[in-house]
C-alpha cells in the first residue's frame, strides 16, 4: 500500500552522521555559523547548530517551525495527552507521533501500543536532526518522516516495540488554520470562550461534522454564513489559556471526548477539537442568543417562554441521565440560548460519564446550586443534578437577578442546604407545578428525588420518554480527581466536611 498510514512515506533516503559526503551536501558554511536547511517540497526551515554553553533562541523557534511542519502528516497527533492517544492505538504496532514535555521542555515523541500497552519514546532534536534518545545512538535524520521509515521498513526494536502502522488523526481533529478567532465572549477557570469563524471545505470531512449536529439544527445555508453560502460558518471556540499543565490539558481534552458523544437539541454541539499545537480548542456550536441568564435579566420575558425554558432544560439533563452523564455543574450560567431561543445544556468541564454517581475527595465548586449529599460526602450523581436544576428554576423565575440565597453568605446557605425544610422558597407567581417540582427536587432523601424523565413528563405529558430511558446501569461509584469550576462563589469543597451544630 502507498498511504502514509500502512506505511510512512519517505521523503529522502536515512543519513548516517558517519557518511560525510552525503552529510557535506546539506551542510553550508556561512562566517562564524554553521547553518543547515532542511525541508520538504517548498518549506524549508534554518536551524543553527548551538554551541557549548550558549543559549539559542533561533534553534529553540526552528523547533516550533518543524513542528508545524508535521501538521501535513496525518500521522502527527499534536498535543494530545496519554489518556486520549491510548484510546486510538488498538492493535500490536499502531503509532503515532505526538507534542509533549519533558521537564517543562517541549518536545516530540512517538507513541506505540507494545504488549496491550502504550509506551511513549522521545525523540531527540539537535543540531537540525532527529533521533531517538538511546537507542539508535549512531543515526540522525533531518526529518521525523525519515526516521520513522527507517523504523517501520528496517523494523527496529524500540526496547521490543516494532512500529507497524502509522494511525491517522481522527475526522474532528480541525487545523488551527481553519480556526479565526473575532471577539472574546468570556473567560473560565482553564480557558477563553470566543466568538470565531470555521473555514467549510466541500468534503466528506465536513458532511461528518454537520451530520453530527443535533437534531433540528440546519446543515445547509445557517444563519452567519458568508455570501458565498458556505465557506465560513460562525463558531463558538473554547480556547485553553496557555502555559497549561498536563493535567489541565487532559481535562481539556476530555470534556471535548464528552461533549462529542451527546447529540441532542437541548445540548450545545461539539464540532471538533484543535490539538495540532497550543493553544488547545474545542469548536461549539454558537448560541445565537446568549447566556439564558443575561437574556432573562435583560428582556421582559413572558411566563410561557420561562415554562419552555425549564421544559427545555429537563429534556437535555434526561438525554444526558439517559447516557449516565453527571454535568455536577448545571446552573443558569451554564444554559445558552439557541437561534430559536431554545435552552442548550453547556459546560461540561466538571462532568463525569458511565457511572451513575461518583465521589470526589476535593474540589473547588460553587455552594450555592451543591445538595445536602455533596456537602456532606462529596458524592455526585444525577439526583445531584436535580437537586441543581430546582435551584436553577429559581434563577429562571426570579428572571436571574441575584445569585440563589440572595443576602446570605456561603455558611448560611450550606446551614440552610443541610437544614430540615426547603433551602429556598420558590419565587412568588411561579407557577403551581413548578413549586410542587421544586419542592421535591428539593428533598433530603435523594431517593425520594424525581428523576428528570419523571420531570419531564410533569411539565409536558404529551412528551414521548422512551428515548430517555437508559441504556445501561452501573451502581459503582468511582474516585474522581479535584477539579475547579468557574462559577460564582466558588470555595473549596472537603469531603466528610463536618457538619456544624445546629442552634
């Protein structure tokens, strides 16, 4: 096979620092500096060979100018973590060559799945040239390309790994080149959310990405498009902030994994990530209308519209139980609104999948939308999101003018969380079904909690529940690292958090 996925594709024939005529022919002399160009086709980049004890910003720019070069090679993962590459090396031999650091030094190395695991090797840059740090001690190459046909056509052990398959980035891995950024519409614990613009290429890559959309959502000519009908569509990009650990890059990068698995009307859509190099983004779909929190603050909206908002919400918090999706962070700044003012579940930074409740030791989240349960054991599940969808509907039918427990600081709005009656009245005029919702939502016990399902069917009778049901259970709890959210009064959450005397 030719394809560079079978096969790595060589541009040039391997060089040996032992073969002087061949390495005479790409080396120059110029005054003091000794200078070597590399490239392939009409991109060619300097490189200077650094000498002892000398700091080198050129060579340290080449760098990064090789690395974008790599971007061409499908085979090129960019700056995906370990936990995501793992998922996409499947068989004996698959590869993939990736950005990553090393003592707070960036650097490449390739990936390949050995013994039912993934071993990572780093690879070498000095001089102009490539190579595996250790192993191949004699050999150096001006490009990755060439070392890695020389590993894939010679099979060379790498400490008992024989690379065998080059394995392509997946179809929404999208270009930083596609990606324009316009304006800033806000700012998170990790991250920038802006306003952007995607280039659209007539190919099968795109059709994937608009058959992706949720149901309902327009896959020709949408609102935004360009005069020219369909060669730029106006994007939401959430844009990691830079110098992010690795720890940071993977939740990153996870919530995107998430995100692109929920398909649903009532669900912002993903249509892909950026990992090819920093920073990191996920590119949303844009909501038309904004935040369902600054909409209802600024506009007179009618009692209807705020029943369709709640029903709207209950719909996506069942499609995501239905796919055992914990949000743990739903609150009316996490709600957008679409073109057709229709809610979208949005923000899943905090969110966990295939488990129907998890624990968590610490973490930083805001009080105020938190369930007895969480305060008390850090345990989350999606009677934890019923508990802060009723909090929700407060925000929703008080039109959002405060923060829940308006007046009250964060201790007094734990006591009353804990406390044996409702933690908050409904707001006055709120319909009667909603109160009763509230009012068992509310509930200590998060057994006797309604199920969004259930909720659902409360608010709109007529509705069709039978693509909510779940597909599968799982009762196990599971560990989950300490992450931050970016809401409102946010402080640190301790597990097994004592509860305090009562008066």
């Amino acid at each position: 096979m030719n394809s560079e996925y079978s096969r790595v594709k060589s541009i040039r024939r391997p060089v040996s620092l032992g073969n002087r005529s061949q390495r005479s022919k790409r080396t120059k002399k110029k005054k003091n500096d000794e200078e070597k160009t590399v490239g392939s086709g009409n991109q060619k980049t300097l490189f200077f060979r650094r000498q002892k004890n000398e700091s080198n910003p050129e060579e340290t720019e080449a760098f990064a100018n090789i690395c974008r070069c790599l971007i061409e090679h499908r085979w090129y993962h960019g700056v995906m973590p370990r936990g995501e590459i793992s998922t996409l090396l499947e068989d004996e031999g698959d590869f993939c060559v990736r950005k990553t650091t090393e003592k707070s030094k960036p650097i490449v190395c390739i990936s390949v799945k050995c013994q039912k695991e993934v071993r990572h090797f780093p690879l070498v840059f000095e001089n102009g040239q490539w190579t595996l740090k250790n192993l191949i001690k004699t050999r150096r190459f001006f490009e990755v390309v060439e070392l890695l046909n020389a590993l894939v056509t010679e099979k060379i052990s790498l400490s008992g790994a024989i690379l065998v398959r080059a394995v392509p980035r997946p179809d929404y891995y999208i270009p930083h080149s596609d990606i324009s950024l316009i304006c800033k519409l806000g700012e998170g614990a990790f991250g920038e959310v802006w306003k952007g613009s995607l280039k659209r290429h007539e190919d099968e890559k795109v059709k994937k990405m608009e058959e992706k959309s949720a149901p309902g959502l327009p896959t020709g000519r949408q609102e935004g498009l360009s005069e020219k009908g369909r060669s730029k569509l106006y994007v939401a990009v959430k844009k990691m902030k830079g110098n992010a650990t690795k720890a940071m890059t993977e939740e990153f990068v996870m919530e995107a994994k998430l995100m692109r698995q929920l398909v649903h009307p009532n669900i912002v859509t993903v249509f892909g990530v950026a990992p090819s190099e920093e920073p990191l983004m996920i590119v949303l779909e844009l909501a038309a209308n904004g935040c369902l929190k600054s909409y209802v603050s600024k506009y007179q909206c009618p009692m209807d519209q705020l029943m369709q908002f709640t029903a709207d919400a209950a719909r996506g918090m069942a499609y995501l139980s239905s796919k055992l999706v914990i949000h743990r962070d739903l609150a009316a700044r996490n709600l957008l609104l679409g073109s057709s003012v229709e809610v979208k579940i949005s923000d899943f930074g905090l969110s966990s999948s295939g488990k129907t409740e998890i624990k968590v030791k610490q973490m930083k989240v805001p009080i105020r939308w938190l369930a007895p349960e969480t305060l008390e054991e850090g345990v989350f599940s999606t009677k934890t999101d019923v508990w802060a969808y009723a909090v929700t509907l407060w925000e929703i039918f008080t039109r959002c003018q405060s923060d829940p427990y308006p007046g009250l600081t964060n201790q007094q709005a734990k006591d009353l969380i804990r406390g044996d009656g409702l933690p908050i009245n409904p707001p006055e005029g709120t319909p009667a079904t909603v109160v009763k919702i509230m009012e068992d939502c509310f509930a200590k016990n998060p057994d006797d909690r309604p199920s969004f399902p259930a909720i659902l069917k409360r608010l709109c009778p007529d509705e069709d529940l039978a693509a909510y049901e779940p597909k599968s259970q799982c009762s196990q709890s599971q560990s989950s690292p300490a992450k931050k959210s970016s809401g409102p009064s946010a402080e640190p959450l301790s597990a097994r958090s004592k509860r305090p005397a009562r008066k």
